[in-house]
C-alpha cells in the first residue's frame, strides 16, 4: 500500500512513517521542510500521486480557536481535496478524545477537522488519542515562565505516542471503519504530578504553579471529561516506564 503521511515529521507522524515502512508499505511524508504545505496545498498534488492512504496526524501550536479553526478547515479541506484527484480511497485522520465537551482553542479546530473528513466525499476513519506522554515537556516548555511553571488541573490518561501510531497503522490496513474506539493509556493520573516527575527525571529546577483554566476547556480538564470512556481501547505502556525508558533514548 502507498501511505502518504501528512505531519510525517512531528511526534506521532515519525512513528507513523517508520512502523509503515517496517510493515511494508510504500510510504511518503506531508510536511513543509518536504515541499508540502497543506495551507497553500503546495506540493500536494505531486506528493499523493499513486497514494492508496492518507494518515492525517498534522497540527498545529495555537490557543486561539479562530487560528486553530481556520489551520485545519483550509489543510483539511485541501488534504481531502487533492486525495480525491488522487484517488485516494481512505482517510485516516488522528483527533483528540472529549473535544465535542470542551470546544474551543485546539479543540474546536480537530471537531472542524472531524466534520470536514465526514462530508469530504473520501471513505474515512476517525481515531482520537488522549495527550501523548510527549506532551508534558512539551507542556513545560510552553508554559515557563523563569524558575516557574504554570500547570493546568487536569486529569489525563495520557499515551505512548508510538502507540498511537501504530493504531493509525492498523486502521490503514483495516480499511474505512467510521469512527474508531478513543484511545487511551493506561493509568488515569493528575497532570502536576506527570510534569513534578518529568522534573525530577530531567534534574531541571522549577516550581509549580497550580493553573485553574476558566470556562468549559478547565471544567473538562479537572472533571475527566476529556479521558477516554469505560471500553475505549487502552495502551499498554505507563508514562513512568515512558520516563525510564528515556534512559536508553
């Protein structure tokens, strides 16, 4: 099978390219430093020549939720579009779990995503992952203020990113399937304590500041809305074991 792998280059979208070539597959990466932009659909045309799948694990790194609707309407739309003249007959796209219950900033541009992939005439599948383990430094590094970090109350479920990829290689494979079962890690856990261990690990030095997010994103963050419901599909790697196994990266 030809892959075309759009955010071939971030933290999923490595694991993606490397298990589908492992597996097999003929794969090509969308990404800017590759001469694909998905906003201006350049090279796009040329990258899905002979594709069979796309896996969409792109993203971007904003609060705003016009910029985050605006990013994935127009890459969505552009992405389905040149697929379509492709003829790529499967749409694999990676989403976040609970963004129907907390609608706004990144949020609100994967629901646009979700609903441009539905009607995008391109038979489809639908998989939605909790934060990766990844996402506590990238966390840290985001919100650091000096010797301060400030950490949203939040309950996660977090996942192995690699985990994630995988999944999104076996939907490929499977063929269109609608919407998947959300996906999840192992353990339910508080985000402070993630990122407290993550500094302990890493030796750096920085107090943490309790942040309590106003309106519905912070109510879903501290009340479990965004992890996965009872019979999701669940990881099988910790985020400690994810920390310990740092050692040997």
């Amino acid at each position: 099978m030809r892959i075309a792998v759009a955010g071939g280059t971030g933290t999923v979208g490595r694991y993606v390219v490397a298990i589908a070539r492992e597996r097999g597959h003929n794969v090509v990466s969308l990404s800017r430093a590759e001469g694909v932009d998905l906003i201006t659909g350049r090279g796009l045309d040329q990258a899905l020549q002979g594709a069979d799948t796309v896996i969409d694990v792109s993203g971007v790194q904003v609060l705003s939720t016009k910029k985050a609707v605006d990013f994935f309407t127009s890459a969505t739309q552009n992405l389905v579009a040149a697929g379509k003249k492709a003829g790529v007959t499967h749409h694999v796209v990676l989403s976040i779990v609970g963004i129907d219950k907390a609608n706004s900033g990144l949020y609100a541009g994967k629901l646009v995503q979700e609903d441009e992939v539905r009607h995008g005439g391109v038979p489809w599948t639908i998989l939605r992952s909790t934060q990766f383990h990844e996402f506590v430094p990238m966390s840290i590094k985001a919100a650091s203020v000096g010797p301060l970090v400030f950490v949203p109350t939040m309950v996660t479920q977090p996942v192995a990113a690699k985990e994630v990829a995988a999944a999104l290689v076996d939907a490929a494979e499977a063929g269109p399937k609608g919407r998947l079962p959300d996906l999840g890690g192992p353990r339910t856990e508080q985000l402070k304590d993630l990122v407290s261990a993550y500094l302990a690990k890493t030796g750096k030095k920085k107090r943490i500041i309790p942040l309590r997010v106003p309106g519905p994103m912070g109510t879903a963050m501290r009340t479990g809305a965004l992890i996965p419901a009872p019979g999701s599909a669940v990881g099988r790697q910790t985020f400690q074991e994810w920390l310990d196994a740092l050692d040997a990266a």
